[in-house]
C-alpha cells in the first residue's frame, strides 16, 4: 500500500525517484484541505494526473487519513504528502488570508516541491484565492489549472447545500445589498437545512476574488465550507446584484 510522506527529506527523495530517467519532468499539486477528500479533489487529482508526469496530492493544515489517502492513490496521484505537526515554538512568521488557510503553509510546499503547475477545483474558491494570491506574487513560477465538478457526481447533500446557498440570490432580488444582511439570511437557511458545522462562509467579488465587507458587488461568489461527520461538503454558488 502507498505510504503518506511527513518529511520534507522523505518527500524530496520520492520526487528524485519519480522523475528519474523523464527529461523536463513535469510536475503537478493539488492541496487538500481540512483532513479530508471531497468529489472536488478526486477531479483535480485526476486532472493533475492527466497533465503531467508526476501529480502530488498535498495534505494542508490537517493529515490526511489513510481512507483518504488511498483514495488520493486510486485517482492518480504519484505521491501523498502532509505536513507533520509543528512544536509550539513562539512567535513565527506566518501569514494567513482572512476568511481563509495558512499561505505559509502552501508558500513552504511550493517551494519545496517547484511544481509546473498547480490544479485547484472552481468549487475550492478558499485554495484558489490563495494559490492566485502567490502565482501574482512569484509571477511564472507556476501555472494555474482550473477544474469544474460535473453536476452528475453530486451526492445529494452537495446539491442540498448548493440550493441553500442560492437562497442568497432570492435575497438579492428582493433589493438588499448590505452583504452582512446577506449572509444572516443564508445562515439561518444553512441552520434550517440542518447544516451545522460551517467551517467557512465567505462573500467574494467575483473579478477580484477579495471578501465583499459592505454592498454585494454586481457580481459574486458565495463560498460554503460544511462539515457533516467525516465528510466535507465544499460548494459555491455565483450571484449576480
């Protein structure tokens, strides 16, 4: 059985062997978040796959669990990797997007790895912000593949959550603006839908990806994190003011 690499040694000397021998070997990531896989992972996986020699699932802010990671494997990724747990050490560095993860975190697995690209589902607007947010600082240094989830693999919470969360654009036809209005509004739908652990809920403008603060935008994505059990249920939905 594959085996999920903690150690950045570990993990540079797995990628030595996995390109050994493919001239201008290319690689691909995909980032994982929350400890988990969603049906939006398993396409970026396979999409990371079918574009470049070696694909790398890498495991953020959570490890990854065996169940998970085998289903990482059985969709193509060459490697596994997850951060280990850092000691407590005092006062670091690290930057964190409101609203969002660690950059620090995907900066250091980056840099590690020097991928070719970099496969980020439509659905995961909170690792795409991050990822476009680093691909304009290091211009070149890595090529950005979006990926869309066909309707037709939705289990039907998925399709549940997607419909709640367009509960927002009612509340838009009716002429309110003030996003904090908003999103109450879709709380409380998320609440009576019986959606309970909402891990992130965030408003962004759609050109600049930025969390809307005051008034909707013309146009805007709403972006939901749920977490039911051990399944993670991540959608969002476009709204038009």
């Amino acid at each position: 059985m594959e085996r999920v690499i903690t150690g950045r040694l570990q993990l540079a000397e797995a990628i030595e062997r996995s390109i050994a021998g493919i001239p201008d070997a290319s690689i691909s990531v995909v980032f994982v978040t929350g400890g988990a896989l969603t049906a939006d992972d398993v396409v970026a996986i396979r999409e990371a796959t079918r574009l470049c020699d070696v694909a790398i699932t890498v495991a953020l802010e959570k490890p990854l669990p065996q169940p998970f990671a085998k289903i990482a494997f059985e969709a193509g990724a060459d490697l596994v990797y997850t951060h280990k747990a850092k000691p407590n050490l005092g006062a670091g560095c690290t930057v964190r997007q409101k609203g969002g993860g660690d950059i620090t975190l995907f900066l250091e697995a980056l840099l590690l790895i020097m991928p070719s690209a970099v496969v980020v589902s439509d659905e995961n607007l909170n690792v795409l912000r991050i990822v476009r947010a680093l691909e304009s600082t290091f211009n070149n240094f890595f090529s950005i593949v979006e990926t869309t989830t066909p309707a037709a693999i939705l289990s039907q919470r998925q399709q549940e959550l997607t419909a709640t969360l367009m509960f927002a654009q009612d509340v838009l036809d009716q002429g309110e603006r003030r996003a904090r209005v908003v999103m109450q509004q879709v709380v409380e739908a998320l609440e009576q839908n019986n959606f309970r652990e909402v891990k992130n809920l965030i408003l962004l403008d759609a050109e600049t990806l930025a969390e809307v603060q005051t008034n909707v935008p013309k146009h805007s994505f709403l972006y939901a994190d749920v977490i039911e059990g051990e399944h993670t249920f991540r959608r969002s939905v476009k709204l038009s003011a």
